[in-house]
C-alpha cells in the first residue's frame, strides 16, 4: 500500500473503532433501559427500546458495509486485515445484545401485570449491572487493544452465569410456593437466559479482541473445550427447566 | 449570540497559538533578515542602522509573540475551566478546538460516547446552516442527562464553521422531576383519605343501619387518623426547617436508641419481627435535640419493620467512627430499587404508592430523618438490594454543637 493509501486506511479503522464503541454504548444503554422498563412494568418504554432496537440496526450495518468496502478496495493483510474482521464480528454481537435488550421488552410485555417478587427483582438488577460491566470491560478491552483485559473477561463473566443460576434456583422456589403463574415464572426463566447472553456475547467481543491482537482463536480452543464444559453446567444447575428457548417472535440469540 | 463571540475567539485564539507554535521559523526567517555575520566594523554605516532597526523590530515581534502565547493560554484555559463542554469545526468538518469537558466526550468509550456521537451529528446539521437542540439521556451508571446545542458560525453571509456546546441538565431534571412528582404525591396523601371520607358519609347518611354506621365510622376514624398524621407530620417537617439551631441539649444516643426501640417493640412484636440493639454501649453524648434524635430513628425503625417480612429480623446498631456516631438500621425485608434511592428522603415520595396504603405512614418519615439528621450537622445514607433488605445509617458528628 502507498503511504497515501495507508493513511486513509488507518483513519478509516479508527473512524470505524469510534462507530463501534458508538454501538457498544447504545447496546449498554439498551440493556440499562430494558431492565428499568421490566422493572417498572412500563410497556411504553418497552416499546420504545423495540422501536429504537432499529438504530441499532442499521448502525451495525454501516460498520458492517464500511469494513466490506474497506476489505475490496484495499486488500489489507496481516493486522490489518484482522482488524477488520474483528470490527464485523464484534459489530455483530454487539447487534445481537440489542436484539437481547429488545427480548428482554417483549418477555416484560409477555408477563404483564404479574407482579415480580422482591428477591427476583434484585436479582434482576443485579445481573442488568453486571450484562453492563461485562460490555464495558470488553470495550475497554476493544479500544486498548488489551489482550489480558480480553483473556480475563471469559473469567470474569463466571459473576454473571452463577447470578443466572441463583436466579434459577430462586424463580423454582417462588414457583414451588405458587406466588408466581406458570407464563411469567416462565418469562422470568427467559430473561434471565437473555442477561446471561448479553455476557456470553461481551466474551465473544473479547476474544475476538484478542485474534485482532495477536491473531490466537480463543474460540477453537473453546469448541475442543465444549461438551466437558456443557457437562459441568448441567450438573450446577438446580433440577428442573433449566435449558428452554426463546418463543414466539424473539430472535435467535 | 455569546456563544458565537466565544467561537469566534476561538478561532483567533488557534490561529495565535499556531503563530506561537512556528517561532522556530520565524526566528529563522529574522536571522536571515539580519545578516550579522557581515556586520563587522568596516561595514556601511546605513547597513548598521537597517540592522540595528532589524534586530528591533525582531525582539519587538518576539515580544508580541511572547504575549499572544500567554493571551492563547490563558483562552485556553478558560475554556477548559468551563463546565459545558465546547467544540468548534471547521467549514470542512474537521474539529479545531474543543476544551477539556468537550473532550470527555469525544473521547469517550462508554455512555458518554452516546453525546459525543451527538456532537458530531449536531455539528454536521449545523454546518448546513441549522440550528438545533437536542438532549441525550445516559441510562448506564452513572445517570445523566446532557443538552447537546449547535449552531453555524457564520460571517457576512458566509459560514466558516460550526460550534457545539454540552450542558449537564441532570440536576435540573432532577429537580424538574422532584417539583412534578411532589405536586402529584401531596394531592395523592391528602385528597385520598378526604375522598375516601365524603364517600363514606354520604353512605352514612343514606339508610345505614347501626350495625353498617358502626362498620362506616370505624372506617371514617381510620382515614381522619390518616389525615392527622399528615398533618402531625408535615407540622414536625415546618418545625424542623424552623428549629436548626435552637435546641442545645447533652444528648445521650444510647438512651435514644433504646427508647426509639423500646416504642417499637409492640408493633414488632405483633407482625413477628425481632429488633436487637447492639454496638456500643457508652458512646459519647453529643450536643442536640432530644426529641428529634428519637423521632429519626423510630422512624427508621417503623420502616424497617413495616417492610419486612414476618419473621425478619432489624439489627440497629450504635458505633464511634473518629469523630463521627453511626446510628445504623439494618432489615431484611423487599429493599429499594436503586433507581429509587436517590428520590426516598423527598417529601411524599413512595417507591410503590398501591402498596403504601397498605403499610400505611405518611410519606413525610424519611424527610423527617433527614432533617434531623441535617440539623445536627450530620447526614442520612441508605444501601439497599431488592429482596435482601435495607440499611439506613445516620451519621452524627460528635462535636455537633446545634
């Protein structure tokens, strides 16, 4: 590449590294609104986060194409062809925590009017929070370039999942006492996956933060890794619903 | 308009300072200018005067360039101490100055990203000629709400460039809001009980039999009580405002504390609460109101066991921190959201309105507690989670003198 080519390049990456923490912020936001919305029963706000979930969208689609255009005109290699790469997958789960947020919505709209008992509610909070902490660190990670801060995200989001098995345990024990229906009790189930999600997706973000670092695929590593992984899970978790999908119209997460 | 004029000396400002950043040059160019290599003793009388009047007029420039830099500083500066956030593009778009809060923004990773993304959106329409206003709300910790403004900056006719400014508006929303919902909760306490008491004699006075005028004027004392205590309350309120400084007494808090649990006993007693003092036994007495001391922490004690379950438990506990006495008040009953916490010690505000009927209070409690607590030169804090419980500590000064 020229040197002329190469300037534009790297502003380039740079203009499109500012977009995606313009989308990372709008995803956190997503998420902090979705969670007062549930917590509030406020379906206007709901519907709004849906409505707003397009911004979201279309966002990521201009990251996406700019980095396609940036792929076909200049050919890059090595690092830099890697962080391009990253920019499109990073962009697409950070898209998909949008998605995550707008479930969230649907799931309180679904639920409506039962009412969330206190513990649940906490409970809630507390995973909301830690959704956030998780896509901000993996920001943080993102704009440093910091593969350690990225490696260690896979542990920190350990907080996350047992919160989501906490909660589990919890929404068994108000179901058993028949404080809760079965449709919200089955809600609740939903959107405590959808927080546990939104961490899953951040440590995706990381690692592929890392490959653009230093060019490892902490995701093949992941897949070998898998089924003793899955085991574990499932012998944690209290007896009862413990995998169930999304219904209706929710997109896959 | 001003904000034009302090784009416009902006503007001037950068251009000075770039002056300011090529001395090296300018020296360059003056030395060559004065050829004092040729200037030896022999040398024409008329070229020492031209070189003598070069080397003048070079300190001369020195010296306004010396003075531009510090005048470009000091702009600078200025700019950076502002609180509202500045930033001035070019007619290109590019950005040519911004201060330190604008900064903040542009730079940022997370919420703030959203107002910086604003900025720069604002800044394109205004380039076009617009002049727009919009607000931007960060529902991330920690919550804020900004007015992001911006506006061509334009001379005869034609535009140089655009400006932007960011004002943090959350403590005026906060205030907005706390002013809104205060005039709705205060017409929500009084008119309620005063509904609920017309209804109820109208029924009165329309063929009630005994045993129905019995069941009505239980009833109708249950809302009049409701209604004194609003009243007791909000007088104990206009009190406190007016009482700061006036009480002066030797104040022992374990006695207050004691007294304060000792009236909330029965009622604990009666929905299977348990209430244990502990911490301290001999604090130091501090200098206050009586009175007022034991009325914030049974009010902290009636909440704490109005919103627990049966069976829970309140710890309060009285302990010495340096110079300070905490008086905490610790439950396990629903909590406070946390988006709620901040709004709790408002007057009349409630977390959940349905469910303040049945708990009954006036909405005025915490108010009160924090009042006192004020007056005594001290403050009230709260640390909550949902469903776990709550804990409120008021913290006194042990100096205090009222």
């Amino acid at each position: 590449m020229s040197e002329q080519t190469r300037k534009s390049f790297h502003a380039e990456i740079d203009e499109i590294s500012d977009l995606i923490v313009q989308l990372a912020a709008r995803a956190g936001d997503a998420v902090a609104r979705a969670t007062e919305a549930l917590l509030r029963y406020d379906l206007m706000e709901a519907q709004q986060i849906i409505d707003d979930d397009d911004a979201i969208d279309v966002a990521a689609l201009e990251v996406e194409e700019r980095c396609q255009s940036l792929l076909a005109l200049q050919q890059p290699m090595a690092g830099d062809l890697r962080q391009i790469l990253a920019a499109m997958w990073i962009t697409a789960e950070l898209e998909r925590t949008g998605g995550l947020a707008c479930n969230i919505c649907k799931g309180a709209r679904r639920m409506f009017p039962a009412e969330l008992p206190p513990k649940l509610r906490g409970l809630i909070s507390e995973m909301s929070e830690e959704a956030i902490r998780l896509i901000r660190l993996s920001v943080d990670s993102y704009s440093e370039r910091d593969a350690g801060l990225a490696s260690a995200l896979d542990d920190i989001d350990d907080r996350l999942d047992s919160l989501h098995r906490v909660f589990v345990r919890n929404l068994l024990e108000v179901s058993r006492s028949k404080d809760l229906d079965v449709q919200p009790a089955m809600q609740l189930a939903l959107i405590a996956r959808y927080y546990e999600r939104i961490g899953d997706h951040a440590v995706n973000v990381s690692d592929r933060v890392r490959y653009m670092v230093s060019g490892v695929m902490p995701w093949r590593d992941k897949m070998t890794r898998h089924p003793t992984r899955e085991e574990s899970v499932v012998q944690d978790l209290p007896p009862g619903p413990a995998e169930m999908s999304p219904n209706g119209e929710d997109k896959a997460d | 308009m001003t904000t034009l004029i302090v784009a416009v000396l902006l503007v001037v400002g950068g251009a000075v300072v770039g002056i300011a950043l090529d001395r090296v040059r300018l020296r360059r160019w003056l030395r060559r200018l004065s050829p004092l290599g040729r200037s030896g003793p022999d040398a024409p009388r008329s070229a020492r005067g031209f070189i003598e009047a070069a080397q003048r007029r070079g300190d001369l420039a020195e010296a306004g360039l010396v003075s531009a830099e510090t005048a470009a500083r000091r702009l600078e500066a200025s700019l950076d101490g502002l609180q509202s956030g500045l930033v001035v593009c070019d007619r290109s778009g590019s950005v040519v100055a911004q201060n330190a809060a604008a900064k903040q923004f542009l730079m940022a990773r997370h919420g703030e990203a959203l107002v910086g993304r604003e900025i720069k959106e604002l800044l394109e329409r205004a380039r076009a000629g617009e002049r727009v206003t919009t607000t931007v709300q960060l529902h991330t910790e920690p919550r804020r709400s900004y007015e992001v403004e911006a506006g061509p900056i334009e001379r005869d006719s034609e535009t140089l460039g655009a400006v932007a400014l960011v004002y943090d508006i959350t403590e005026h929303h906060r205030i907005d809001s706390v002013r809104r919902d205060f005039v709705a909760n205060v017409s929500h306490e009084l008119k309620t009980p005063i509904g609920a008491l017309s209804l109820l004699a109208d029924s009165l006075a329309t063929d009630a039999t005994p045993e129905v005028a019995a069941r009505l004027s239980a009833r109708m004392q249950i809302e009049i009580r409701r209604v004194a205590d609003t009243i007791d309350d909000l007088l104990t309120l206009a009190m406190l405002e007016d009482e700061s400084g006036r009480s002066d007494e030797q104040v022992d808090i374990g006695a207050v504390v004691a007294a304060a649990a000792d009236r909330i006993s029965q009622p604990a007693e009666q929905r299977d609460i348990k209430v244990i003092v502990s911490g301290d036994q001999d604090v130091s007495p501090i200098r206050g109101a009586r009175r007022q001391l034991e009325s914030a922490v049974f009010n902290l004690l009636d909440n704490a066991v109005k919103f627990s379950e049966p069976g829970g438990r309140v710890d309060v506990v009285v302990e010495t921190h340096d110079r300070d006495l905490k008086v905490s008040v610790a439950d396990d009953g629903i909590g406070i959201p946390s988006s709620e916490q901040s709004r709790i010690f408002e007057r009349f505000y409630r977390v959940d309105r349905a469910r303040s009927r049945n708990t009954g209070g006036t909405g005025l409690g915490l108010s009160i507690v924090r009042h006192v607590a004020l007056n005594h030169g001290g403050d009230v804090n709260v640390t909550s989670r949902e469903g776990y419980g709550s804990q409120f500590t008021i913290t006194l000064p042990i100096d205090s003198a009222v």
